[in-house]
C-alpha cells in the first residue's frame, strides 16, 4: 500500500513545469487583453484633455453639451444655453461633441 503511495507521489510531481508555463501564459493574456488597451485608453483621454481649446463642442462626464469659451489650467468654461455658463474641471469633459455630431457633408 506505501508502495502505490510513494508511485503517485513521484509522477504528479512532474507536471510542475507545464503549471508554470500555464501560469505566464495567462499572464501574458491578462496584460494583452485587460491592461494593454487600458493604459492607451488612458493616453488618449490625456492627450485628448491637453488638446481641448476655445470653440469646442464638448461633452461632460454627466452629459451636459455645451461649447467651451475658456480654458483655464485645470479648468473650462462652457457655454451652455443662450449665455448660460458653466465652470467644470478638465477631467470632466468625457467626448468631442463636434467630431461625433458633425453635419454629413453632400
């Protein structure tokens, strides 16, 4: 009986390799699925805030729709309805109104 112990013990114990690999191979998934297109998301929302300039056509993180008037260092003023404005941190502004909602041009 120790002797059917001792066997199995031995033979799953070389199965250890196969365990690591798998192991960096979900690894390498999880960067290239999960991580990867997290961090050029995140470029582009920075590169995207720096760029923002007076006359866009912008939209908030709550969805407000407005055109910005000024661009302040960590803030912008937006122009919102007929003279009504609003002051708002850089980091609230979540889309380009004016790229996504642009007339068709015939």
């Amino acid at each position: 009986m120790f002797q059917t112990l001792f066997l199995q013990a031995s033979t799953s114990g070389s199965g250890g390799y196969s365990s690591f690999i798998m192991l960096g191979g979900m690894v390498v998934i999880f960067y290239l699925f999960f991580i990867r297109p997290q961090q050029k998301k995140q470029k582009e929302t920075k590169k995207f805030i720096e760029a923002i300039a007076k006359g866009d056509q912008v939209v908030t993180v709550g969805g407000i729709h407005g055109k910005v008037i000024s661009v302040e260092e960590s803030t912008v003023t937006l122009d919102v309805d007929r003279g009504n404005k609003l002051v708002i941190e850089k980091s609230s502004v979540s889309l380009d109104a004016s790229k996504k909602y642009a007339p068709a041009t015939k």
